[in-house]
C-alpha cells in the first residue's frame, strides 16, 4: 500500500514551528534514559529520547504519533513532570515543569494518562478504582472548582452523578476520570491514550470541547493516540516520534493528507516505512526465545534485590548513585 506523505525532516535538524508568540511548550535538545538501580544510565542502551527540539505557541492542538514503544508516554511524562531532567531542557510557559512543582498543583500544567489503580496491593496489585461511591462524590472531590464549568464537563462527558464507581464499565469509569483531570481550567493539557475507552460520540464530544478550550483560552493540548477516526481537522501540529528522534513536526496547514481526509492513510505510511527500515538495520526479529543470548548486553544479570518492597509499589533503594538499602 503506498500513501503519499510529507518528507521527513531530517535527523539533524532543529523541527519548530514558525510563530512569534511565547511558546506554551518549548523543548531544547532533550536527551532521556531510564536509569538503572543505581540512578545512573544503564551501560550499552541508548537513550530512549534523542536530542528532541520543538516548540508549541498558546491555542495549539497538537497530535502526538508513534508506534508502541516509540516513547510517546514517556515524553508525555517528561512534559508533565514527572522525571527529573535538566531545567532548560523543557519549559512548560516559561518553567521547569519538574522543579517548579506549583505548576501541576495549579492545575496551570495537566497529565491525563493511565488507569487509575490502587498501588498498595491490600486487596491484590492494580486494581482499579472501585469502591462503592457516586460517581458525584469523586468529581466534588476536587476543591476549588467553577460549579458551571463542572457542570458543562458532567453533560459534554455524558455522566450520571449517581453512577456507582464499583458497578460502572470500564468506558463509564474514563469519563469520571477524564472529567476529574479537565475540573480546573489548564493551560497545556497532556493527553495519553485516554479516549481508548470512550465510544466515538463521547469522543467526539470531548474533542469539540477540547477544540473549544484551546481557542476561546489560548491553551495548548498535545494528544497521543492511536485511534484516528474524525480528527483530520483537529490538530493544529502533528509530531511523530520514532527511533527516539522527533522525525516530523509540522503544522497541520502544511500537511496534504489531513486536508484529504487521509490521517489514518498518513499514519500508516509512517509507520510502515519505520518498520522496514528497522528490518534493514537489525533483520527479521526472531520468533524464538533463544536463551543463549541472555546477559549479552552491557554483561546484564538479574539483580535479586530489584529495588521493590514485596506486596507494594515502594522502592527499597535510593535513586541516587550511593546504593542504600
């Protein structure tokens, strides 16, 4: 199947949008690695995100594409907060968002993503939110909110106030939970996979809503996805990640396929000529386990102690390079 698509741009170059407006997002040259038990990164494995440069202006809606594993959450994270990297690296309207904490407390700064799930496993790990409350006691939880915007929320998200959470699917659940996330008003909103769950009229509903924010308020939303259906038009920006490097950003104008319709036809593309080129690179991926090839990189071994308290979902190292039990 052949789709046309933009030309990619290449690897050493600097993809930020042309706007003379103060960014809402501005990333410079982020480099991000999972670190090891001792906090450090782990020898012989790339960074999972290289040298990535874009900027968003106020009013952007921004559509994030990838493949699994291409490190869609785990940017969403960065930008949201919550991993420690260099403070001029991100900057969430003008601030660090992981050193200035305010801007998530605020609600100024909004992560989106997830299930939500206990993490003590006092009746059994990951379970989800489901005790027997109305779905209005959790949505009131919230201090300090607008009454008319949480009532708009509640009709555009389509919820019963009298939903019991431990009785509702799994659909029922995410609009609480999205309703929950959007009760004060943001001015960047990120967006993980959260309308994977929502049938196509409540995701409709929730975009036109969203669309709405971004140019009544000038908020910007970066979204990742991978349902596509009815969003030729939404996104301002399109970034696709792959291999670790921001390898398209553009604004939506100048992209063909979404004035034909044709984002899925797009995303296919990219991800399809992706996949052929990591053939090339590595070769076919086996479907065999070969034992063999365990400990072969960076001399691995399991470490016994692997840093989590049995029964939660606390560590029992430090994050640090001074190992301490």
């Amino acid at each position: 199947m052949e789709v046309e698509r933009p030309a990619q741009q290449g690897a050493t170059e600097q993809p930020v949008a042309s706007t003379s407006a103060p960014a809402s997002i501005d990333v410079r040259g982020l480099n991000f690695a999972y670190p090891g038990l001792d906090g450090r990164p782990i020898p012989g494995i790339p960074p999972l995100l290289r040298d990535l440069t874009f900027s968003l202006p106020p009013g952007s809606t921004c559509l994030l594409l990838g493949a699994n594993g291409a490190g869609k959450t785990t940017f969403m994270k960065i930008l949201g907060g919550k991993h420690m990297i260099p403070e001029e690296a991100v900057r969430i309207l003008g601030r660090a968002p992981f050193h200035d904490t305010a801007l998530t407390t605020s609600g100024e700064l909004a992560y989106i993503g997830g299930n939500w799930q206990r993490d003590i496993a006092f009746a059994g790990t990951s379970i989800p939110l489901t005790g027997d409350f109305p779905a209005q006691r959790m949505i009131d939880s919230i201090p300090g909110v607008d009454p008319e915007r949480k009532k708009r929320l509640i009709k555009v998200l389509d919820i019963d106030p009298s939903w019991r959470m431990h009785q509702v699917s799994d659909g029922q659940r995410r609009r609480v939970q999205i309703c929950v996330g959007l009760l004060k008003p943001f001015k960047v909103l990120l967006l993980d996979e959260i309308t994977v769950d929502l049938d196509v009229l409540g995701r409709a509903d929730l975009m036109r809503f969203l669309q709405e924010e971004c140019s009544s308020r000038g908020a910007s939303i970066i979204y990742a996805t991978h349902i596509f259906d009815g969003l030729e038009f939404w996104p301002s920006h399109v970034a696709y990640l792959a291999g670790g490097r921001l390898a398209l950003f553009k604004e939506a104008k100048d992209i063909p396929e979404l004035a034909q319709g044709r984002l899925l036809g797009l995303v296919y593309g990219l991800l399809n000529d992706d996949r052929e080129a990591q053939i090339k690179v590595r070769g076919p991926v086996s479907t065999e386990w070969d034992p063999s090839r365990e400990g072969e990189v960076a001399a691995f071994s399991y470490a016994f102690n692997n840093g989590w308290v049995p029964g939660t979902m606390n560590t029992s190292l430090s994050t640090n390079a001074v190992m301490r039990n």
